[in-house]
C-alpha cells in the first residue's frame, strides 16, 4: 500500500466558538470558554485535513494519541483555528505537531498521532463487536 505522504503536509481547522463549544455545555468545566476537549478536536481535525485526501476513499485515518497543552482562554464569538504538521511517518502511524490559535495568541499545543486504516476492514472488525 503506497500513499502520496510526506512529511511537511499542514493541514488547518476553523471555526467560531459558539456556546456548544464552551467547557460549560461540554461538561469540562463551569466556564463559558472554548473547551479543552473542543481544542484537541480542532487540532485532530487540522491533521485529519493534512492528510486523509492524499489516502482515498478506501483509506482514513483515526486518532490514537494525543498530548497537549491548553494555554490560553477563549470567549464565544471569537474565531479560533488548528494548525497541524506532518512530522513523521512510521508505517502506518502518522505523528503530528498541532498548534490553536485565536484571534490573538496561541492557545494550544502538543503532538498528535493517527493511524492509517482500511475503512471496510476498520469498520467491519467494529460491527462485530
């Protein structure tokens, strides 16, 4: 199995924070900011968009490790955006650096990893669970 991969491929994510995207709705917290766990999304959605286009229909890739710091508060209405970077490949296992931004500073970094998977295969092995 060849795919169209290197390393240096940046994917990004955007998107406003809405009140749904707040660690208060989330559950995360009492705070009506942008959530922890939404960030890591933002960044697992900017490294899925670096590189699950250069795989096809019959591959994907789903995320199995990711380490992060969230440094910065953001309110609602402000527009916040994932930044991720190829790093490495090992086999099927695609290691990432991630960063968020808001409108102002950076709010989050780390590393992320996914996995390259056959989504009929994936799929089937999860059905007969």
């Amino acid at each position: 199995m060849e795919f169209n991969l290197k390393v240096g491929l940046e994917g990004i994510a955007e998107k406003i924070v809405t009140e749904d995207d707040t660690a208060a709705k989330f559950g995360s917290g009492n705070v009506h900011v942008f959530a922890t766990p939404m960030m890591i999304g933002l960044m697992e959605n900017a490294a899925l968009n670096a590189v699950d286009k250069e795989l096809g229909k019959e591959h994907a890739t789903v995320g199995i490790h990711v380490d992060v710091k969230h440094l910065g508060a953001t309110p609602v209405g402000m527009k916040v955006k994932g930044i991720a970077k190829l790093t490495k490949i090992d086999g099927k296992k695609l290691y990432f650096d991630v960063e968020a931004y808001d409108e102002e500073k950076l709010i989050g970094k780390g590393t992320h990893t996914r996995y390259i998977i056959n989504v009929e295969e994936f799929l089937g092995k999860i059905n007969r669970k």
